[in-house]
C-alpha cells in the first residue's frame, strides 16, 4: 500500500478516484442548491433535512469528502514537488505542445479553490460573523439570499466558479485518461464528456448568486 502511494502513478490513481468522488458531491450539491429558485420553503426543507433528518449519513458524507479533500491536495502537492526536483532549472523556452490554459492553470486554480473551500463553509455551514455578519442556524435561504445581495461575494463566487469549471474540465479529463477511459485527444474542445460535466457544474452553481443579483430569488 505505501509502495503505491510512493509511486507517482499511484499518487495520480488516488489524485483520480478522489477526484470522481468529489465531483460526484460537487454535482449532487449543485442540483440540491437549484432548488432555490423553487423557495424558501423548500430550499430550508432540503438543508434540515441533510443537518437533522440524516444526520449520520450526512457526517459519514463529511468524513468521505474531507479524507478524499486531504488527499487529493497531498497527492498534488507531492507530486509538484517531485516534478521539481526532477528539473530545478526551469525550461529556458516553455513551448506548450498540447497544454490547454486549464491544464496551466490547474494549481493556482486548485490553489484559490481552496481558499474559497474554507471561506465558503465558513460563511454557510460554521456562521463566521466577520464573513456573513447576519448568519442565522436552520435559515440556510437567507443566508445565501443575504450573502449575495452583497456583490462582492457575487463576484468572489463567480471568479471561483470560473476556476471550478478549468479544473472539472480538466480534471475530468485527467481522471478518464489516467484509468486508459480516454484517448488522447490533440483538440481540447473533443474532450466533450469533461466539457459537458465542467460546464453544467459551472453554471448550476452560478445561477444561485445570479439569480440573487438579478433580483429573481429574494
Ligand atoms: C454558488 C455556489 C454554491 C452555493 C450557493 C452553495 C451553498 C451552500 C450552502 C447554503 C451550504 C450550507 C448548507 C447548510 O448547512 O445549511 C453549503 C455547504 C457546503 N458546500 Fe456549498 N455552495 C456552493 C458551491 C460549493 C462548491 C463549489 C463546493 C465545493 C467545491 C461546495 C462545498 C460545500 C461543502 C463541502 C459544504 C458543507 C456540507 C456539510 O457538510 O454540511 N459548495 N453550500
């Protein structure tokens, strides 16, 4: 098992399977928060439900994501460093063959998302007063409402939203490529399945601070 963990394909395999896990959430949390355009009512229904009526399935979804959230960032980190080390001059000309911007983009981008993790649990699920003053427990709407009337959260969540969608697309693609699911494709736009799964996240997840700021969720 630590033979495998050493390897670098292996830590790629964990990168992998921790991956699909966490888009698998990813998707199911952009669906749930669709509902909001259906009400208030609804929408507090569906976040009691996760924080009281399963509870214990919630906790045990909790654990799953942050193992695979910890481990995801681990496998990234080792292997940037040991890509490092193997070339401590930098190329004198980098000359992209392949490589799209979410591939170059791909750790910065992680890098902001998981700063965005910590604010945005902190803003919605731990009641930080400082990010979201007026944080109230079991009012999951108007948390999100009262958040996004303020723009610069509906700016922060689309910039993030923007680096969701170059690292599903090319995540995805990775994934489907480490497991042999994938050919190699020279045009990135062919890679359509990681396209269609990067975008519809994207933009789910988009239309609630959109909807907000457009005045049609209130
Ligand atoms: C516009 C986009 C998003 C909205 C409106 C949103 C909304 C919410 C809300 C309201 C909660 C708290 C639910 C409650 O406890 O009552 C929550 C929790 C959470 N969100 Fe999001 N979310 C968004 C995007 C994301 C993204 C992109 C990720 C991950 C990359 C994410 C990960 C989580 C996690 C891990 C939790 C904690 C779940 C728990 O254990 O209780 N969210 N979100």
């Amino acid at each position: 098992m630590l033979k495998f963990w050493d390897s670098s394909v292996g830590k790629k395999v964990v990168m992998g399977v921790t991956g699909l896990i966490l888009v698998g959430f990813v998707i199911g949390h952009m669906a749930g928060n669709l509902q909001i355009f259906m009400g208030m009512e609804r929408y507090n229904a569906y976040a009691k439900l996760l924080q009281e009526d399963i509870i214990e399935i919630t906790w045990a979804v909790r654990v799953v994501l942050l193992v695979s959230t910890v481990l995801h960032v681990l496998a990234a980190y080792q292997l940037t460093m040991r890509n490092r080390a193997a070339r401590p001059v930098d190329y004198a000309l980098r000359d992209a063959q392949v490589s799209t911007y979410a591939s170059r983009t791909l750790r910065w981008g992680g890098v902001f998302l998981a700063i965005f993790l910590v604010l945005h649990l902190g803003q919605f699920t731990l009641g930080w007063k400082w990010l979201l003053p007026e944080f109230s427990r079991g009012a999951a709407y108007g948390n999100v409402v009262l958040a996004f009337e303020r723009p610069f959260w509906v700016v922060f969540y689309l910039v993030a939203m923007f680096f969701l969608l170059l690292h599903l697309f090319h995540g995805t693609w990775a994934v489907l490529r480490t497991l042999g699911l994938a050919k190699n494709a020279a045009e990135p736009l062919q890679r359509r399945l990681p396209l269609i799964i990067a975008l519809v996240v994207t933009v789910g997840f988009s239309l609630v601070p959109l909807g907000v700021a457009l005045g049609i969720v209130r």
